[in-house]
C-alpha cells in the first residue's frame, strides 16, 4: 500500500484541496481512491481592528504556504518523496465578507469577513429591491454599504471577490467563483446558473445617481460549476503556494468555492432531502430543497450547491468560540493543579459529562456571542452565563447547556424550515469540531432538531477535503457523470457512518432550553449595552 500511494504521488495522480477556515487553514492531499493521504494545517484568529473583523493579507499568504508547507512535508516524511506534482488542485474558504481591488490588483480597503454585522441598511434595502434575503454578510450587502458611506475607494473598484477568489485569482491569473461560492456575493439565476440578470440591473439601476465608472458585473467574477475548468496554476502562482520551488506549474484548477458547498460535499449531502450542519467558530445548517420557499425570511439565506441547486441556510456567526474557550480555563486550573491533561481526553471528558445533565440543562443559561449575532439581530455580542438560585447547577448541566446555546441561534434559523415551511428531511450529517466526541454532538444536534444525525469516519476531514473531492471530480468524472453519481459511486460507497436519532425526552428539552434563550435575549441585550 506505501508504495502504491508514493507511485500516486509521484505519477501526479492526487488531488489537494486547501480550505480557509476562521481559525485554521488546512490543506488536504487525496489519492486516487479520493482518501486523504497526507494534509498539513496553519492555526490563525481574526483581528479586530478600526470596528472591523479582519485578516491581514501578510497572513492570509503566510497561512497558506505554511499549511502547503507543512502538507508536503507529511508527504515527505510518509513516502519518502517531494511533491512536484498534483492531478487538480482547489481552493475554498469563508463565504461572503468583502475584498476589492484596484486596477492595478491592489487591495483597497482591509479585508472584511462575513463576522461583521455592519451593513444593516444596505441588507434592508436590498432585500426589499430584489424580494430576495441579501444578510448582512453578503458581498453585495458589504459593496452597497460602502457606497451609502460615501466611502472613498469605491470609485476605484476594478475587482471584487471572496478570500478563496483571491487565491484562485493570484495563483491563475482567473477571475472566477464556483456557483456556491458566487451565490453567497450576488443572488444566482437557477436556471442560468449565472448572476440573477433581472437584479443585475436592478443594482445598477439604483447606483446609477452616483455616477461609479463601473457596472457590477463589470467587477464580479465570472460563475462556473462544479466540474468545469477553471485554469491553471502558473510559474508566479507555483512559487507563491510552494516557497521551496518544487511545485511544477500547468496544474489545473477547480472553480474556488465556500466553506458551505464544501462542507455539503465532504458530507455527501448535495442532493435533495439532505443536509448538513457546519459547526466551528460559526454555525451553518444547510437543507438542499425541492421547492421554492413560501416567502422571504430575513434569518433564512438562499444559496446554492457547487452544481446550483436551491439550498436554504440557517446561519449563526457564534457557535463553539465561547465553549472552547471555558475548556481553555478548566485545562488552566488542571496545569495550575500539576495535572498534564491530554487536551482531546479534556474535550472527551467534558463534552461526555453533558449527556449527563438534565434534559434541559437544569435550568441554566447561557449566550456564546463573541461577536454579533445577526440571527437574534445583535451588531455586537458579549458571551454570558446566567443561572437563578433554583437552578440545577452542576458541571453536566453546566456543559450541555454550552453545547445547546452553540445550536441555539442556528435553531431559531432551522425552525422556520422544519415547522413553518414544513421542508423535509432525512437525515442531517454534521461536521466540524463539535462532534469530534463520538455521539455528543450528534445527540445534542439531534435533541435540537428533532432528526436524526450522522456523523460518517471522515467528518473531521471537513471543506479541505471537500474541495479536494470537486478538484478530483472535475479531473476524474465519467462522461455526463453528475457530481450527485461521483459522490455516490467514487467517494462514499461503503462510507462507515454513526447515527444517533433524536430522543423525544431530549428533544422536549432542548425546546425547554429555547424558552429560556428567547426570552433571557434581553439580558444579553443589557449586557451588551452596559459591559464595554
């Protein structure tokens, strides 16, 4: 088997997907049976500078060579050879945020992500020009924003794109998006495939009395599908992803695409009646419908998968941050107490100790809002925990309760789907951090929504993998073979997964829960408003 997979690796018969996530990017090298073979990952936090949550673009190239870095040299130390050729290559990342540049490839204003809740009006306004939900973290909510700001840049703007367009973009020279990916800049024409003509125009309709020497498709990158060609790596793209040199270029390129369609893939939830639930820093859950919604729903996003299929997301920006971090201080007080505490056996332990609290949290409270949460309709968050003197306050309450309010926000989003659209679902498949524990996660999604939840052997591959997968389909597909057929038939057949289905007692009280988290949101507002 070692020598088989060296031969892969030296024939250039792998594909390698790099994701950048809010706190990590990973880059993932699979072989021709699509399974990982070696990946190397860059641990990296947001800045929050001048009101803005951003990365600097120093870091953005530094992470990136130091997860290719660090994947190559996994490759070296299994199989004993450099990596100088790959069969496809992809890229993805965070959806939405906002990065433009000028004529000459210039970023103009920092990078903004999808964490910044600071475009309310040009959300309301939009949404009401297009009947269309355009949240706060959208491109084109992030462009219009600045252009009721006045802001001074915006008559430069040559270029627009997200953070995994920008790397395809310097390292191809090409200009593009997967349609998943475009779908969270500007609303997509399903049956086109391509940017919604009708609000195209709408747009620059209602900019035109500013007098901007652009048009917006004239700055918004061109929209491909998964499977299609999306250039090549070039000789300045090479050296850029791999500072040693040994990368050769002319690799082809998979459309770039978001951390939503490829978790929908890594996760083989891109046909209709699944879906799937992100958990990280964020929280998304993604439903691949079979019809149009009844109507707008401000908390429900429209996106697509990476072949444009209708997908509704219920987004919240905050899930595991606050969690992590109340881990962070129980390993503190275990070094201060002499003990060297494994950190996965910490993480196993506690998030154990939840399926032993009361079914719902024992009364306690709890908010991980690091940052706003657009959800509940709060620009600004502050993480709280609150209990009454009657509460059942014990370190399992204390844990489940942080493991319910990490879905609470993510919730109110999947509500209106499942009991106000009345969507179906077969089954959601989760992944991410939070079910890393085996069974925890699951059972505490599962008591949320009320399905039944998987979690299959490479969950925590994640989007890396994803993307590795779309770079491998669009290299490795048969004649007319449907991504849905590729997945199906190339990657998951025989896929080990573990199931956990919803228990009535748990799921009654995760509703419980969600009384007490909707109506205590005006403690959170106070605190907000009062804890600088």
């Amino acid at each position: 088997m070692h020598n088989k997979v060296k031969d892969v690796i030296q024939n250039g018969k792998t594909s390698l997907g790099i994701e950048f996530g809010s706190t990590r990017i990973k880059a993932v090298l699979i072989g021709e049976n699509n399974e990982p073979i070696a990946s190397g990952s860059h641990n990296w936090e947001n800045s929050y500078e001048n009101n803005i949550w951003t990365y600097s673009a120093e870091e953005i190239w530094k992470g990136l060579q130091n997860s290719y870095l660090k994947m190559a040299n996994d490759v070296k130390q299994q199989y004993g050879v450099s990596l100088q050729k790959v069969g496809a290559i992809g890229f993805s990342g965070m959806m939405h945020g906002y990065m433009t540049f000028d004529a000459d490839g210039e970023l103009l204003v920092p990078f903004r992500t999808w964490r910044n809740n600071i475009t309310e009006q040009a959300s309301a306004e939009l949404t009401e020009l297009f009947n269309y939900n355009i949240p706060q973290r959208w491109s084109i909510a992030h462009l219009y924003q600045a252009i009721l700001n006045q802001e001074e840049h915006i008559g430069n703007i040559s270029f627009q794109t997200t953070i995994a367009g920008y790397i395809h973009w310097k390292l191809t020279g090409k200009k593009v998006l997967g349609v998943g990916e475009a779908s969270g800049v500007f609303p997509i024409d399903l049956n086109t495939k391509k940017y919604n003509q009708t609000m195209l125009t709408q747009f620059n309709d209602l900019i035109a009395p500013k007098n901007l020497p652009w048009k917006l498709e004239d700055i918004l990158p061109e929209v491909l599908v998964a499977g299609e060609n999306a250039g090549v790596l070039t000789e300045d793209g090479a050296k850029l992803l791999d500072v040693t040199g040994e990368l050769q270029a002319g690799i082809p390129l998979c459309p770039p695409e978001g951390d939503a369609g490829t978790g929908m893939v890594a996760t083989n939830s891109v046909a209709k009646r699944t879906g799937n639930v992100s958990a990280g820093t964020s929280a998304f859950a993604m439903v691949v419908l079979e019809k149009d919604l009844s109507k707008v729903h401000p908390e429900i996003d429209l996106v697509t998968t990476p072949t444009g299929n209708l997908v509704a997301m219920a987004h919240s920006n905050n899930c595991s941050s606050d969690l992590n971090a109340w881990i962070g201080l129980f390993e503190e007080f275990a070094k201060s107490m002499g003990m060297d505490v494994d950190p996965d056996k910490l993480y196993g332990t506690l998030f154990n100790m939840a399926l032993q609290g009361d079914s719902d949290g024992g009364g306690l409270l709890s908010y991980g809002y690091l940052s706003g949460e657009h959800m509940t309709h709060f620009e600004e968050g502050r993480p709280l925990f609150v209990r009454s003197s009657g509460s059942n306050f014990n370190l399992a309450n204390f844990m489940r309760v942080h493991l319910f309010t990490a879905f609470g926000a993510m919730k109110l989003g999947m509500d209106i789907l499942l009991k106000e659209e009345n969507v179906k679902l077969d089954e959601i498949l989760g992944h991410g951090g939070i079910f890393k524990t085996e069974g925890v996660g699951q059972s505490i999604l599962s008591a949320a929504l009320n399905v039944p939840v998987s979690v299959m052997e490479t969950a925590g591959e994640g989007g890396a993998w994803g993307i590795a997968l779309l770079a491998s389909y669009m290299v490795n597909k048969g004649d007319n073979q449907t991504l849905e057929e590729y997945l199906n038939n190339r990657v998951f057949a025989g896929q080990n997964s573990v199931t956990v289905s919803p228990d009535p007692k748990d799921v009654a009280g995760f509703e419980q829960f969600m009384e007490r988290y909707t109506k205590g949101l005006a403690i959170e507002r106070a605190a907000v408003d009062n804890l600088n």
